[in-house]
C-alpha cells in the first residue's frame, strides 16, 4: 500500500491501533501457520482458491530459513512483495498440500465383511461393498520427517495412522487434552464437539478391552475437564442458576485457514469489533456448524455471517454430549472398581440433566432449545441438534419420543422426502436450508429408533429409507460421495458456505453404512418414498402398529 508501512497495516488488521478491545493472542506461535506478515501476505493475495490450502502446505526448508528469505523479499518491495514473485517464493519453499502423508489399509480391514450379506437389495449390497473399499482410500499415515522435523510442518504428528474425512480435510482429529478442531497447528486452540468419551464406549462395545479402557480412562478425564475449565456458563431462570457448557474460542486474527475470508468480513464492521468478530467465528468452527443461523439469529444483521454471536448461545448438542458422555464416565469408573468418582461423574450428569430440563427444555413445543443468553430467551427455530438429548439419552420424561415425533410434524420435518433440512432458514451458509448433512440423520434417525414406541421405530426407518436412497440416486449419477446433500429438489451434491462441495467422504460413509447394516434387511434402492404427510406417515405405521398388538 503506497504511503504505509506493512507494520501499520498488520496493526490495523488485528485492531491494535485506536480500538476499545484488548487484542487476543493467535491460534498459535508459528509465524508462518497461525499469524504475522507472511501469511497475511500469502493469504491475502489468494494465490489458491481455497485458504487452508497455503497452511496445510510443509515447509522445504527450517521456518527460520522461509522468514529470513521472505523477510528480506517483502523489504525489498516496501512489505508489497508483487503476486507472481510471492508465487515464486511459495513453490520454492513449500511443498505441495498432503506430500507427508502416505497410503495406509487398517489391519483389521477385510474386503467383503459380514455386514454386507445383511443387506437384501442387491443394487445397495453392491454399493455397500464399494463404500468399504473407500476406507482404504482416507486411511493415511504419517510420514518419518513429520516427527523428525515437526516445526516444518501444521500437521500434529502421531504414531498412528488414521482416517481423513476426506476431499480438503487431510488430517485427522485426536487428543491433545482435548480433541482439537483438526490435527493441525492452527487448529489447537479449537475444540471438536465431545465425543471421545463415545468413541470409547463403541470400542469396548466391539473389543471389550477393559485394559484400553484402564490406560486412558485419565485422557477421557482431560477432555471433559477442558470444557468444565474452559466453555462453562451459568445461566439463571426461575431463580436458580444453573451450569451449562458453550462453544467459545477467546483467540485473536482471522482462522488461518480463511484468512482471507475473515479478514475482508472484519472491514465490513468498525474497526473495534474486529477482534470479537474472529473469536466468534472460531467458536462457530468449533461447533462444526460453520455456519448456520443457529449462530446469527438474535444478531443485529441475522442474515449475515458478521452478526454471528456462537459464544452467546447454549447449545442443545453441545450439552446432550456432555450430559452422555458424564453417564459414560461413571459407567466406565464402576467397571474399573473406582466408586468415588463414578458417583463424581453420576452427580454432574443428574445436574446437567436438571440443567437441560431447566434452561432447554420446551415442553409445549416437546423439543429443546438453544438457549441465548443475552436476550435470556430460547431460539424456537428448529434444527436437527434440538432432538440430540432423545439421541443422548438425556431426558427423564419416558413420554418424550412421542413428543419429539409430534414436534417433527409440528415443524413439517416429515414432508422432506429426500432428508431432514439442517435448518428452514436459508441464508446461503452450508449449515442451513436446503442442505442436510449425515451426522444429523443420525442424532434424529437414531434417537427416534431407541424409543419403545413402534410408531417412532417406524418413523426412524422411513427417514433411514430416504436418506439411503438420495445416497444412492447421487452416487449413481456422480460415483462419489459428499460431505452434504441438498435436499431441496431431488438429492443433489450440497453448497454454499465457504468452500465447494468435499467428496470423500468418512461421516457419510460411515451413517450409510451404519443404516445399511442396521436396516439391510428393508431398504430399498427402488422408487424414493411419497412425503410422510400426518396421515400417510399413519399409513406406513399401520402394519408396524398391527404387529405390535399380536401376541408375542
């Protein structure tokens, strides 16, 4: 910029000039992958489509090197080095995205599992056996220089291999006294939702390696301990004051990999408010719903990502996974003879219950709620996460699934016949209307399927039958799967948000995979199904319902 010195512009980009907020501090120290003038350079100057792809590059040479070199490149051009000199620079630098992973097959993987002879229809069986081949595609390992020279690298490296999701997301996520939002340096200071605690449970389902579970009980222990330290609220209602968890993310400038993105939202607000602005982005990443009007709504623009307030709102998902994964603690310490604190973990799972009954809880609308805690009121719009608690376990009401179906009804939800929305709000972020995404087919499929009630049994499976067939019908047309799926007028490949569409893709894959094996002996690749309006949906219950009432 003619007439500024490049340490003026970094001091106004991260608001440390005339502002009223104290700056936060990067994601993490590297100059080169979380903050400082040559990745506002890089980054800004958009010499990839994608930002994350500059960050997840390695290093050619020691970063003390890359600094030294750029430095003296960027005086030399008064801290504006031109576009095709700062390309130069990159190739000769850096290392092409993914060059320090390599292939890698699980040991335990077979090529036709038994799962697959559980599926009747011969079109799903077949496509079944070329998902499984996929895992072999996303399995990876680190190469030996990841460990010999970290500090060339974002990768994090570990000892074991592992599976990427898949398309722009090549790394994997793992536990650093908490599970960070990637394996990446940029990425430490973020958390994934809790789910570790979960993973375990499915472990020991499968292995009944209680040893395993001994060794690490401690690292499942650091993980909950992170969000109780770290993203704990108190909110008041009805006089008394209750304990949730929210998603909150109190680290300065843009997310490295959307440098560029934050950085020209932040000028379309005053200067002061930027540092808020990226800290709440973080905290939407955090949340895995980047973006969606869960986290815009009560904002002074809810249409637009710069009013996005994640930090402000208690969210339903977020503290059904806790509120599952303390009952799991306590359940996991008796199996390991350590009383004293399974009582520990029964007693703050009884209090988040109380909490979520309290605070999220709306019984005339038989679902729960975001909670917002700057208006102190409920976000009544429905997404898929308002039902996590049924999926969870977490309720004490034995009459909430035949609530939470009447509230699916309610909302319409049952009228989508190619998959539940993600929200009815379409704002053009990808966690919104039209798009619906794998994970949470599951939170509803699955929490529905738990309940005694056959008419909820029956539901599960015609929401199970729909998002098998739109699966289908676009793997058919496309020989790919995708990490979301727009729903809006016939199964087509999602959009919207940030970056195009991923192939890939392992969270799909894996609920696919998971229906088939659960249904296999059902689904159908045929005709996709007529809308479950009210009295159709009583239509396709009726034999389920006349079954129930045979004698046994």
């Amino acid at each position: 910029m003619p007439g500024r010195t490049w340490e003026l512009c970094l001091l106004l980009l991260l608001g440390l000039g005339l502002r009223s907020q104290e700056a936060l501090p990067p994601p993490c120290e590297s100059e080169i992958y979380c903050h400082g003038e040559l990745l506002h350079q890089v980054q800004m100057a958009k010499l990839y489509q994608d930002d994350k792809q500059f960050v997840d590059m390695p290093l050619s040479v020691a970063p003390e090197q890359v600094l030294q070199t750029f430095t003296e490149l960027s005086r030399g051009h008064n801290h504006s080095i031109p576009r095709e000199q700062l390309q130069a620079f990159v190739q000769e630098h850096f290392q092409d995205k993914g060059q320090e992973l390599q292939p890698w097959t699980p040991a335990d993987w077979k090529d036709s599992p038994q799962f697959l002879q559980k599926i009747s229809d011969g079109k799903l069986r077949a496509w079944a056996g070329q998902l499984h081949q996929l895992w072999k595609k996303l399995g990876k390992k680190m190469k030996p220089e990841v460990l010999s020279h970290p500090e060339r690298f974002s990768l994090i490296y570990s000892d074991h291999p592992f599976i990427v999701p898949g398309g722009r997301f090549v790394e994997f996520y793992y536990c650093y006294g908490h599970v960070p939002n990637g394996g990446r340096v940029y990425y430490l200071q973020r958390s994934q939702p809790p789910l570790l605690t979960l993973m375990m449970d499915r472990y020991l389902t499968h292995t009944n390696n209680t040893a395993f579970l001994q060794e690490n009980i401690e690292t499942l222990a650091l993980e909950l301990d992170f969000w109780t330290k770290n993203r704990t609220v108190s909110v008041s209602v009805g006089g008394k004051n209750y304990l949730l968890n929210r998603y909150y993310v109190p680290y300065g400038g843009p997310r490295p990999e959307s440098y560029s993105k934050d950085a020209e939202l932040a000028n379309t607000l005053p200067e002061g408010d930027w540092e808020a602005l990226w800290a709440e982005l973080k905290a939407g990443a955090e949340s895995g719903w980047d973006f969606s009007s869960r986290w815009l709504i009560g904002g002074p623009n809810p249409n637009s990502l710069s009013s996005i307030r994640t930090s402000k709102l208690v969210p339903v998902d977020l503290n059904a996974f806790l509120c599952q994964a303390e009952e799991l603690m306590s359940n996991f310490y008796s199996r390991l003879g350590n009383e004293s604190q399974a009582m520990k973990y029964r007693t703050l799972r009884a209090q988040r219950l109380a909490a979520l009954n309290a605070v999220l809880w709306d019984e005339e609308a038989g679902a729960w709620f975001d909670y917002d805690l700057e208006n102190k009121k409920k976000n009544g719009e429905f997404y898929p996460s308002n039902l996590t608690p049924l999926w969870a376990g977490c309720f004490s009401d034995s009459g909430v699934a035949d609530k939470a179906l009447k509230y699916l009804e309610d909302s319409q939800i049952l009228t989508y016949q190619y998959g539940i929305p993600t929200s009815l709000q379409k704002t053009g972020q990808q966690w919104d209307f039209p798009n619906a995404w794998a994970p949470l087919q599951d939170l509803v499929i699955r929490g529905l399927a738990k309940a005694a009630l056959p008419r909820a049994q029956e539901v599960a499976f015609q929401l199970a039958q729909n998002w098998i067939r739109t699966n289908f019908d676009v793997y058919s047309q496309k020989s790919a799967m995708y990490e979301k799926y727009d729903i809006s007028n016939g199964g087509q490949p999602g959009g919207g948000g940030e970056y195009e569409v991923q192939e890939g893709f392992g969270w799909t894959n894996g609920v696919v995979l998971m229906l088939l094996d659960r249904y296999g002996d059902r689904l159908t690749s045929g005709t996709q199904l007529a809308f479950l309006e009210p009295h159709c949906l009583a239509a396709a219950l009726l034999p389920s319902l006349l079954l129930s009432l045979l004698p046994q």
